[in-house]
C-alpha cells in the first residue's frame, strides 16, 4: 500500500508574519528605557503610549496571521492529505458533512492553540508597561533599567519553566506542528470514511510513539486509527505521517500493543 506523499512543514508566511509582528514589542520596549534613562517625563509619557499602540498592533498583526494560518493553510494541508489517502486506495476524494466538521473543528483548535501564546506576550507586555510606569516615579540607574528589561523579556517566547526561544524558533516549530497535525487528520478522516481500522506509520527512525524517546519506535509500524488521532506528532518539529492499510497487515510482521503505554 502507497504511504500518502508527506506534505508537513511550517508555514513560511505565517512564520515570517507571526515574526515580524514580534518585532514591534522589543522595539518598543527599546523605547520606553531609553525615555527612562533620559529622566524626562514628558518623553516617557510620550514612548509609554507609543508602547501601548505598538502593543495594540501587535495583537491586530498576530492574530492576522494566525486567522489566516488556521482559515487557509490548515484546510489546505487536510484537503492534499484527504486526496492523498483516497487516492491511495482509489477512491475520490469529496467534502462531505463529516470532512467538513472535522475541519471546523481542527481550525478552531488550531486559532485558540497559537492564540493562547500571543495573548501571554500580550500580557507579559501590559506587565512591563505596568512596570515602566513606576519606574518612571522614582530615579532609574543603568542597572535597574537592565532589570527591568531582563524581567519583562519580550524578544522571545517564554514557557512556564522559564525556558526561553526565539520567536521565529517558536514560530516554525508552531506551524509545523499544526500542519502536520492538520495532515494526519485529513489521512485519518478517510479512513474512518472507508472503514478502515489501521495505518502504517511513515516515521523517523528513532522516534517513539508518544515521545521521542519512547522505547515504543513508530516507524513503520501498525496502528490503529483512533491510537494513531491520539498521537498525530509525538514531539516539536515531529515529521510523522501515516498512510492508509485496508489489509490490516503489519508492513514488517508485527503489530504494537493497540493502546500505547
């Protein structure tokens, strides 16, 4: 059985949009502890509500991107994997009811994924603008205006264990996880259309099953179709991609345990 062509990678517009939008934030803040250290009011009242409408449109520029990722791309990378795996097993490909639901609500989870992260730099923005606020009451030094900088970090994406990463870096790994996500979900949709039970998994060969390092290896395994929805990716940047077994044979003798461990 042909595996479905892989058509995962990351969004090079949404990652060249998401990360000029980012710019404006640093710059910004740039702004605002440059006005600090120059000790005049005026000019920090000035570079503070500059910071506020550069946050504004920021918001207005990120969520652009990520609309536009989730209401066009997405649904394209479902639709080449859809006509893929229908082709794979020589059927025609068609937007029925049940595609379209499935779609609907892979788009919604892909907008409310990436704009989760954009609303906490939206927030770690109004933080540092909360901050520069009192700073400009009492005397700043070079040293706390580094502080302050270095506590309100805004040129990258921080997650909760305080792990740090270039916004582009976050970007690429974001739209290459959904797309592939998006992918996978096409493939899976069609074969739960033809009533097909497993998928032979297309793999790095190191990879795990649920994690990289998952002793489980996926490549070129068997799995079910519902084991295979709950694990589309097991890790950033994962490149899995699944192709279509009506036969339910193992492509190497042996099939894994139907529920991972």
């Amino acid at each position: 059985m042909t595996l479905t062509h892989p058509d995962t990678r990351p969004s090079e517009q949404a990652t060249d949009d998401l990360d000029s939008a980012w710019t404006r934030l640093p710059a910004a803040q740039a702004a605002v502890l440059a006005a600090l250290a120059r000790r005049r009011r005026a000019a920090v009242a000035t570079a503070l509500a500059a910071f506020a409408s550069e946050v504004k449109a920021f918001h207005q520029a990120t969520d652009r991107a990520v609309r536009d990722f989730a209401l066009r791309t997405v649904p394209e990378r479902y639709e080449a994997a859809a006509r893929a795996a229908a082709a794979s097993i020589n059927r025609p490909f068609t937007w029925t009811p049940a595609h379209r639901a499935t779609l609907n609500a892979l788009t919604a989870d892909t907008y409310t994924d990436l704009t989760l992260r954009i609303q906490e730099a939206v927030r770690a923005a109004a933080a540092f603008h909360r901050a520069a606020r009192a700073a400009a009451r009492r005397r700043l030094t070079p040293t706390s205006a580094a502080e302050l900088a270095a506590a309100h970090p805004l040129d990258r994406i921080v997650y909760r264990n305080g792990a740090r990463m270039p916004v582009r870096a976050w970007a690429e790994a974001a739209t290459l996880a959904r797309t592939t996500v998006a992918y996978n979900t096409g493939t899976l949709a069609v074969a739960r259309e033809h009533g097909i039970q497993h998928v032979e998994v297309h793999d790095g060969s190191d990879c795990g099953w649920t994690s990289h390092p998952d002793p489980d290896k996926a490549a070129r395994t068997l799995r079910t179709v519902e084991d295979a929805a709950q694990w589309p990716i097991a890790h950033p940047r994962c490149t899995r991609t699944f192709g279509l077994r009506p036969d339910g044979k193992s492509p190497i003798g042996r099939v894994p345990p139907l529920v991972a461990g």
